[in-house]
C-alpha cells in the first residue's frame, strides 16, 4: 500500500503487448503467442498462488480496503434475472460463489491457480456445495468452461468474470467474451468485472501520466512531424507536464516472497466505451455499463480525512451515475446473450 488503501483496488495501466509482439513465432487466435501467454499465466499462477488463504478475508472480510460493494451489484443483477446456475469464470478461492452459496442456485466455478482452485474445494465442502463444481483452467482455453461432468456445457444461466480480465493481454479480450458468450444459454447473461481505465484522469499520479502519454497526447506521433527545435520544446513541456502528478505514487505491490506482487505480472486496466463495443461486436444486447468503487476525491487525499473521505465515497456509489466513468475504480459490463 501506499499509504492509502483505497488505490489498491486500482490496478496500474502498463501498454499490455509493446513487448509481446515479437516476428517470427507463432500467434493464436490472432493474439499473443503461445509462449508468451504461457509467461504470463505462469507468472498469475505463482502471483496467486500464496493468495489462496487470504484473499477472500483481504477483499470481503471486515477489514478489507473498501467494502466488497461489487458482490452487492452482481449479486442483485443475477438474483433479478432469477437465474439458477451461474459459472464463474477465473473464481480464485471461490470468494464470490461463497458470498452465493445461501441462494440455492447451482454454482460452478474455475480458475488457473491451483492453490486457489483447492481453497475454494475446501470452503465449498464446508458450505454443502459439491467441490468437483470447481476445477483448474484458464479462460483463454475454450474447453476450461465445459464442466468436468459436461452437464452444464454451453447452458449455464449466467457467468461471472471478475479480478480477470486485469491479466489477460489486450488482443485476447474479445476471445474471451466470445468463450463467455458460448458457455451460456441463449438469453444468458454475462458479467465482466474490470478495472476503470478512465480513472486514470482522476488520480493525477503516475497513472495519469502514464495514460496522458500511452493513450491520449501520444507524444511519439508528435515528435515525428516536429523540427529539432521543436521536438527540444515538447520534450520540455512533457517534462513540466510530469511534474504536475504524483510520480511517487502509488507504491508498487511487491510479492510476499519470492513470488512476483500484483504490479509485477501483467495487470491491465480497461476502456469502458471499448469494453461496451466489444460486448455489442460479439453476440450481446442489452449492455450496461456499470461503475462501482467511487472516490469523492483523488485517492492521494485520504489521509487528509479518512473517515469523512470513505463516508462520502460510499455514499457516491451509484452504478448509473455519469461520473463513474472517471470517479470509480472499477465497472462491470453486463450483456444478455443474443
């Protein structure tokens, strides 16, 4: 943490394939490569790994950084489409389907980290649930959403994707909705969790740089078309421009050992108008975008009045509320399968 707990639910902005596209090695689906995805789920996988135990107490327990207010949203829009068996997709230790388990709905879940994957068989046998409902897979792999019994192959009610798509690379994200669209029933609905990109524009530390430079301002296509004297003059507005953020923050999120820490494996954050469009372009209809985790302030200011600061964010929260697109941490992106 960085002395401020609330930007831990905020995942840094790093430009997800610069590194990724090398010629000469084979790409699926046109993405990433082969090799390079297996990198990057090997590097989640061991991220997740010492995870397993504390997760669902880090993020849903009493003392969690921010109240779990997403498990509230998604769990009103499933129990108001009255579905009765839900996938979650990337479930980690079954944080989520445990915060389910009271519904009677059948419940199913995966995820790439074998740890987490044997925590949440664990916490489901506790529960009553059937522990062979949860298995290991990753969401790139379209068989990982068959269930082992092959039952509920392509008829699940619902799906839930949440804490995933931060770790999926940029060129993989329409494959995955398209791996969600097929693992519900026509009519289904599906639920993505993903973090804010935008928020970026409120935070004015080193994500807002990041973002000002990566997606917006772009200064590599200005330099191109510059004179020398006028390529020394931008550079020296950029600099005075960096200077107006936080560079200092946030701290990275190292690993507790050995492993690698959260900013440490890839860990993306997500446009909401490109999440939308890439919903409505692979088979959804009525889409919603829907915010969650709001800041009355940029999150540097906490510490200033913490209490009043958590007060007044919690009290912001409104999924429909224009401001989310830049004030809240994190959106969900619901679609019924056309």
């Amino acid at each position: 943490m960085n002395g401020t707990a609330w930007v831990s639910i905020f995942r840094p902005f790093w430009p997800p394939t610069a590194s990724l596209r090398i010629c000469g090695s084979r790409l699926v689906n046109g993405g990433v490569m082969d090799s390079e995805r297996s990198k990057i789920e090997a590097a989640v996988r061991a991220c997740y790994a010492s995870w397993s135990d504390s997760y669902h107490r880090d993020y849903y327990g009493p003392d969690a950084p921010y109240p779990p207010v997403h498990r509230d949203l998604l769990r009103r829009l499933l129990l108001d489409c009255g579905v009765k068996s839900l996938l979650d997709a990337g479930c980690g230790s079954a944080s989520f389907l445990r915060e389910m388990s009271d519904t009677g709905l059948d419940l199913y879940g995966f995820d790439i980290t074998p740890e987490m994957v044997a925590e949440g068989r664990r916490v489901f046998a506790g529960l009553g649930q059937a522990p062979q409902h949860l298995w290991e897979g990753s969401v790139l792999d379209p068989a990982a959403f068959a269930d082992p019994a092959g039952i509920m192959t392509g008829r699940f009610d619902a799906a839930v994707c949440a804490g995933v798509f931060p770790h999926i690379p940029e060129t993989d994200d329409a494959l995955v909705i398209r791996h969600l669209h097929a693992a519900v029933r026509p009519g289904g609905l599906v639920l993505v969790e993903a973090r804010n990109a935008l928020f970026a524009l409120f935070t004015l530390n080193r994500y807002t740089a990041v973002f000002f430079s990566e997606q917006l301002i772009r200064p590599q296509a200005l330099s191109a078309t510059a004179s020398e004297t006028e390529r020394a003059a931008l550079e020296h507005a950029l600099s005075r421009l960096r200077e107006r953020f936080r560079m200092d923050l946030p701290q990275l999120r190292r690993g507790k050992q050995n492993e690698p820490g959260y900013d440490e494996v890839l860990s993306r954050t997500h446009n909401p108008f490109i999440m939308r469009s890439l919903f409505e372009e692979n088979g959804f209809s009525d889409v919603r975008v829907l915010f969650y985790h709001y800041h009355c302030l940029p999150p540097m200011l906490e510490n200033e009045f913490p209490d009043l600061f958590r007060r007044s964010s919690l009290a912001m929260e409104d999924p429909n509320d224009w401001r989310g697109h830049f004030m809240a941490s994190a959106f969900i992106v619901a679609g019924v399968r056309t």
